[in-house]
C-alpha cells in the first residue's frame, strides 16, 4: 500500500489555494490537500491570496478611474 504524499512544495500550496478559489478544484486534488499533516501553509497562501486579489482589484479600478 503506498502512503498519501505529504510533501507539498509552495507551488502546489498554491495551485490548489488559486483552483480552489476560483472554484475549479478536482475531487482529486481536494482529497489530496485534505491528507496533509498541516493546514497551516494553505492558510497563509490562502490569505496572501486574498489580500493580493483585493489590492490588484484596488489597484485595477483606481487605474481606470484615473
């Protein structure tokens, strides 16, 4: 029996925090981010995600306002 791999670099921190947020997340991957020992590094992706989706959206309409 294999065992689930644990090991998740950022990159993939990411990819499945960005596919999740947008809603395109596979079963697959969801299970997969669910075996991890910790949430800990999801989290903070998670919240630098959000605070850069704002920002870039603040800055996108300040830009065109402008």
């Amino acid at each position: 029996m294999q065992q689930p791999d644990t090991n998740n670099s950022l990159w993939n921190v990411f990819k499945s925090v960005a596919a999740s947020m947008f809603g395109v997340q596979t079963h697959k991957n969801y299970e997969h981010d669910f075996k991890q020992k910790s949430f800990i590094p999801f989290l903070l992706v998670g919240i630098v995600f959000v605070i850069g989706l704002v920002v870039g959206l603040l800055l996108l309409v300040k830009f065109i306002l402008a």
